[in-house]
C-alpha cells in the first residue's frame, strides 16, 4: 500500500498530457468550461464592486477575500 501513494498523482499527470482529440478525453473540455464558469462567478461581483468603487457610487459592498 506505500507504494500506491504516489500512483493517483503521476496518473493525473499523464491524463493531463493528452491531447484533446485523443479518444477518452472529452471530460478536458467539461473542465476548461466549468473553470471557465466558475471564473466568470467570482470574477463578476468583484468587478461590478470595482467599477462601482471608481465611479464613486455610495452603497455599502461586501467582498470577502479568502486566501485559504
């Protein structure tokens, strides 16, 4: 069982380096377009905050920043 720890990482590794046409691979696209989605979410209210902040517009924002 020592052995088997370092198994999931190098197979992570491996997927990672296949091409996008390779027969199996579909799920990369999936993943480029949740992060993608995911990155607009948090992106988006941080923005608006911003934006907001510059044109000096007088509401209370909230935008919590965790680094963990």
């Amino acid at each position: 069982m020592h052995g088997f720890v370092g198994q999931p990482v190098i197979l992570v590794n491996l997927v990672r380096q296949l091409p996008d046409w390779f027969p199996g691979t579909g799920f990369k696209k999936t993943a480029r377009e949740w992060a993608r989605t995911l990155n607009q979410a948090v992106e988006a209210p941080y923005e608006y905050v911003k934006s907001q902040m510059v044109r000096s517009v007088n509401h209370m924002y909230f935008v919590v920043i965790d680094s963990s």
